[in-house]
C-alpha cells in the first residue's frame, strides 16, 4: 500500500473514530433494502417496455420471424437507415438479423472495425444481458461477441431483448455481469444536460432507442 492511501485511509478511520484492525458493525435494519420481488413474466416484460416508453425508446413485442422483419424494414425506413453494425451473439444470429438486413440493402460494418467506422454507421443492434422493469434499464455486456463499440457510437441503438433477460432487480443483473470485464448500463436515448439544464439527445451516444422482446421460442 502506497504512504498517500495509507494516510487517507488513517484519516477516514480518525474521523469514525475507529481503529485499523476495528469490526465493522452491522448495518443497521433501516439500511437494508429487500431483494425486490418480480410478478409474472409478461407483467415484468409489460413494466419493462412501458418504464422504456416513458423514457424516449420505442418499444416492440415480437411474436414471429416474420413480425420481426417487418418491424425492421419499418424502423429501417422511419430512421433512414443505410449503415448497421451488430454484434455476433448467436441469438441475433439464429433471429437472421444479418441477413435480413442485407436483403432490405443495408451495408453492414463489421462489430470490430475500428471506432471511425463504426462512427458511420446509423443502427447499431445488440442483445440484452440484463433488464430492469423498474427502472426500464438494459445491462449489454461487453464480449468478444458484443463490443460495447457497436451500443454506444451509431445514432440509432437496437435492443433485442429475451425474456430470459429479465431480472428482479440491479444486483441480480450486477452478480449476473460479475464475471464481465465491461457493461454498460442503458437507460433511454442519450441525454447531456449543459449548466443551464438546456437537454440535449444524442451527443453522447445514440439519440434513439428501439427495444424489441422477442419471445424466447423464436428463432431456434
């Protein structure tokens, strides 16, 4: 341990009047707070898109292959899409994302090129590792498969989300992630607030959310 950590840690121990080797007591009742207990599926999967919803993203249930590539020409169209990267988890795979993506004519960018051209492109799409119907926040781990890259620099973030991604609350979504050596959390489009408090979407990150659940049986 370096002198100038061993004396902020002195210093913190001083003012809690505690000594170096001193238990740490038990919290107190009133700082615990219970694990939160989910409903049924499709109501967590109902709180979930309408927590999203209130927070700028659009939000879908998909109930078919061929629903979901009608939503995908339809998001295509609405957003003026022409470049996409996403990632190679084999669900999106199984879903024939890529595919029908390049049949409607959109240029794909590999999920490992560099960071200027996935800049380019205008749909990033990814899976979801976690998510929170409280809050209507996603937890996309960051793998081999998945580059955090390809959620955070196109304009428009895609989240296909299974309902075997849903979790009761941020630490069962947290242990779930423990072994990962990145995530990020998503909660909305982008928002960056100047000292005035003027909002602004998108300069940080994607200025439209679209999470779409797919049911688990879809796509193999």
């Amino acid at each position: 341990m370096n002198h100038a950590r061993a004396d902020i840690l002195a210093n913190i121990r001083s003012a809690l009047g505690r000594t170096e080797n001193a238990p740490v007591a038990t919290p107190p009742s009133s700082a615990r707070v219970p694990p939160r207990t989910p409903g049924n599926k499709n109501a967590e999967i109902d709180q979930l898109m309408a927590e999203v919803g209130m927070l700028g993203a659009k939000t879908r249930r998909i109930a078919s292959q061929e629903e979901l590539r009608s939503a995908l020409a339809d998001m295509l169209a609405d957003e003026r899409i022409t470049r996409a990267t996403l990632c190679e988890r084999p669900e999106i795979t199984k879903l024939a994302i890529p595919s029908a993506l390049e049949e409607l004519g959109i240029a794909l960018v590999p999920p490992h090129a560099d960071r200027w051209a996935l800049a380019t492109c205008d749909l990033g799409i990814t899976g979801v590792d976690g998510a929170l119907p409280e809050t209507g926040t996603l937890l996309l781990r960051s793998t081999p498969e998945q580059p955090r890259l390809v959620s955070l620099l196109p304009r428009v973030l895609l989240a296909i989300l299974r309902p075997s991604a849903l979790c009761a609350d941020l630490h069962q979504a947290l242990d779930g992630a423990r072994d990962a050596g990145q995530f990020v959390l998503v909660t909305g489009p982008s928002r960056t607030a100047d000292i005035e408090l003027t909002l602004t979407i998108g300069v940080h990150g994607p200025g439209a959310l679209y999470v779409w659940c797919v049911e688990d049986g879809i796509g193999g």
